[in-house]
C-alpha cells in the first residue's frame, strides 16, 4: 500500500479537468478553486514586480490608413514580457522595448501549437480619456485558455495590471490625446519557450503582450487599399460582410475539443477555407457543424440573427455556450446582456422601438435560418467581435443558395444590429458612462533616471 501522506491519484475523474486543476494548484494556487496539496512553491505573477527597460531607438509613428498601418505589423515601442519555469515560477514581469523574441528551434510552441491568445482594444475616448472595455473578461479567459493547454496558470488581476501599464506608458505617443475616436489592439500572448523536442506538459513559458497599430474598418472605404474595398469582380463593396457557410469537409471545432478555448490550434487549419472564401468573394466562413448543420460562428467572431418564430415573436438568437464548440466572446456576452437589458419588451420603447426582442441561446440549424428566409421571417444578421466589432451580414451562402439579408434601417445596418453598435460603442468612447469602461490613468514613457548609465530601474505600478 501507498503511504498514507502520498497523494492520492483519482484515476476516474476527467483528464481535462483535472489537468487543468493540478495546473492552477501548481502554477497559480492563488486562482486555484481547491486548495493545493502541498504548499507553493513556485513565484506567481506578480505585477509589482515589474521592471521599465526604455527604448531608445523607439520609431515614429506612422499615418492613419497608411500601408503600414493595413499591414497589421507596427507594434508601439514598448511590450510586456514575463518569463515561468517550472522550477521557480513567474520571474519579474519586464516592460521592456517591443522586438525579436528568441527560441530555439526546439521550442515546444514551434512544434505543438503550445500557443494561446487574447484581442482586446485600448480606446481613446471623446474625452480624451484612455479606456479598456471589461478588461478582466479577457485576463479571465486567457488564463483559461493558457490551462486548457498546460501552460501555466495566473491570477488574471496581475495580467490585467500589465496590460494596463504597457498602455499607460505608450498610448500618450500612439493613440494621441487629440486624435479621439481611435483605438490600438492589444495582443497578449503565450507560448511554451522550453527548448525541448519531447511531446510533454510546458516546462517554460513566455508571456507577452504587444500593441499593434489597426485600420478602423469603420473607416469610409476611399481610405481602404484597392484590394480590400473592391470584390473580386470589380465591383465596391458595401460595409457588411458576405459569409460562406463551411462544407461538410472542414470543422472548426467539435464537442470535447477546444474551440472555446482562444489557442492558435484553432485557427491555422481553418485558414485555407477562409482564403477560398476570398477568392469566391466572400469575406468569412459561417462555420456549421454536425449532420444537422448548426450554426456556430463566423470567422473569429460571434454570429447573431435576428428573426420572427413562426409565431411572431421577434428574437435574437446565438449559439449556446454548452458545448464549448464556440469561444465565450466580450462582445457577444456584451451584445447579449445589452439586448436583454435594452431591447426587452419593456425597455424597447423607450429607445424608439415598436417592439422589443426576446434573447435566446440555442442550437439554431442553418435549415431554420433558411427557412425563415424564404417565409420572409429573418430581420437581420451580424457578427460581433472585438477585432472587427459588431458588422452587419448581408450575405450568406449555403449551399448554391444565397440568403440576401433585409436590411431595413438603411442598406448596410438593421435597426438592432445598429442601435446595440452604438451603445456598446458609446461606452468604449466615454460617451456614456459604464462599468464596462474601464479608464487608464496615463503615466506616459517614465523620465530618464538620474544616473543616466543605468538603464534598468524599477518602476512602480
Ligand atoms: C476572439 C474570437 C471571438 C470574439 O471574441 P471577443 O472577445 O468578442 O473578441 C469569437 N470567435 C472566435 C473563434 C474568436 O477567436
């Protein structure tokens, strides 16, 4: 028999979970939801702790609209970087400046996608005022997703003080006070840097987080390079987006997998039906899944119709979070409790509206959104999403059939679609006052320390 203080291996609970489980106890026992074993020993992240290396060849920045800008590479001059072992824990987290990162070839992350992510914007309010909008959705879920693929856990709260101190030092230079209305994209990563070959759990860890220069494709479409505003047969597009529903040929993500998960596992194999997609002129895949076609989402962002049931109800409806086929979006969780807040039968009115909507979470068929189609019953559709935010569908083709979404408030919104925009859009500007904004106080780039030969220095959060 085992000795009595050993710990005990339950050989029948869930691999996932209890992987994940030992993972926080090991790696962050402070967010862990049991208390560990035995007590910690390795450093969690710990926000204090960071350390202001300066730039000093930081690079200007460049125009609105400009190709740069488009090509989606211009980083601001700092980034946070925060280094785990499994032998001593979170090391000091470092604000240090934006450049190469160095693996070896080795690195786990190059070889079994040990990899995951967050989107999240930083925005430059009618105020003036900098703001992140429900920041701490975004650390909560990393922080899942970074155990849904063994890598190490940490208390979401800290990674929520990195974010904000990286943008409190740059957005001053790269999102100017005076240029209101303008956002940055905000990548926090992670990856499994340890230079080993062998098919196992992280033994190191890097996290980071970058500030990357962003087209606003709210933008009208003369500021757009010619070949994103154009369709592929000349014609200029209209600011929705025309979605290619997914063939029985390729899944997104599957029950038991880890589309809830943001890992970049998910997205790789998906980019070959999304540049088919291009080249059929359509701008992302509606992503169906199973026998019975369910619709789960489109591209990297949520998907939302808006119709009337056969009895004449009208409904915004979404794919359920249940089965962990679809990410858990800010903006759909945003949309949703907006909706049942605004846009339910007593609230509707008093925002303009005849009528109000009834929200629902359900498995929906692409047979039923068809259906209401040609029963005249589908009102609208779009996707929600924080990279490309909340646009309008006026397209979806299924099957040799193309659905042309009615649009009634004008050709390139609906009503709703439009109204929730500019609520969720209002609180992110500062234009109406919410806990969902979340200000930044700026400190701006810390001034030169005295001793001008020592180039670390501690800087306090
Ligand atoms: C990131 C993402 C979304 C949108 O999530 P937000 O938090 O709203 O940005 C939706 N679906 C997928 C697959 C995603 O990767």
């Amino acid at each position: 028999m085992a000795p009595s203080n050993a710990p005990t291996v339950d050989q029948t609970s869930e691999l996932t979970q209890s992987g994940i489980q030992h993972t926080l106890e090991e790696t962050a026992p402070s967010v862990a939801p049991q208390a560990p074993r035995a007590p910690p020993v390795l450093a969690e992240l710990d926000a204090s702790k960071i350390a202001f290396i300066r730039n000093r060849s930081p690079r200007e920045v460049p125009a609105a609209h400009s190709p740069p800008v488009w090509s989606q590479s211009v980083c601001t001059d700092h980034m946070v970087a925060a280094t785990w072992t499994a032998t001593d824990g979170w090391g000091a987290p470092q604000l240090r400046p934006y450049g190469p990162l160095s693996l070896m070839p080795t690195a786990s992350v190059l070889h079994y996608a040990t990899e995951c992510f967050e989107g999240m914007k930083v925005y430059r309010g009618s105020d003036h005022k900098l703001r992140l909008f429900r920041p701490n959705l975004n650390a909560a879920r990393m922080l899942k997703s970074a155990t849904r693929i063994a890598l190490p856990g940490f208390d979401p709260k800290e990674l929520e003080k990195l974010i904000t101190r990286l943008v409190s030092v740059d957005a001053e230079k790269w999102l100017p006070r005076a240029q209101t209305n303008s956002f940055l994209y905000i990548r926090p990563t992670m990856i499994a840097s340890a230079p080993n070959l062998g098919v196992n759990k992280p033994t190191e860890a890097l996290l980071y987080v970058i500030c990357v220069m962003f087209p606003s494709f709210d933008s009208p479409l003369e500021t757009w390079p010619a070949q994103m505003a154009y369709l592929p047969d000349g014609t200029l597009r209209k600011p929705c987006l025309r979605l290619l529903a997914s063939q029985h040929d390729m899944v997104r993500a599957w029950p038991g997998g880890f589309g809830s998960a943001k890992v970049g596992a998910n997205y790789g194999p998906s980019l070959i039906a999304q540049a088919e997609a291009r080249q059929r002129g359509y701008d992302q895949i509606l992503w169906l899944f199973g026998e019975e076609n369910n619709v789960t989402e489109a591209g990297a962002s949520n998907f939302f119709v808006i119709w009337r049931t056969k009895e004449g109800k009208a409904e915004l409806v979404t794919a359920p979070l249940g089965d962990k086929v679809i990410l858990d979006g800010v903006t759909r969780r945003s949309l949703l409790e907006m909706a049942r807040e605004r846009l339910c039968a007593e609230q509707a009115g008093k925002y303009g509206f005849k009528e109000g909507l009834e929200v629902v979470e359900r498995k929906f068929t692409m047979g039923e959104v068809m259906e209401a189609y040609n029963e005249g019953r589908l009102l609208e559709s779009f996707v929600g999403g924080t990279a490309f935010f909340i646009t309008a569908v006026s397209d979806i083709h299924f099957r040799g059939t193309d659905l042309v979404i009615p649009m009634t408030k004008s050709d390139t919104t609906g009503p709703y679609t439009d109204a929730l925009k500019n609520w969720l859009k209002n609180i992110m500007y500062g234009r109406e006052k919410h806990p969902w904004g979340v200000v930044v106080q700026e400190t701006g780039v810390p001034p030169e320390p005295r001793q001008t030969q020592k180039l670390e220095y501690r800087a306090r959060l």
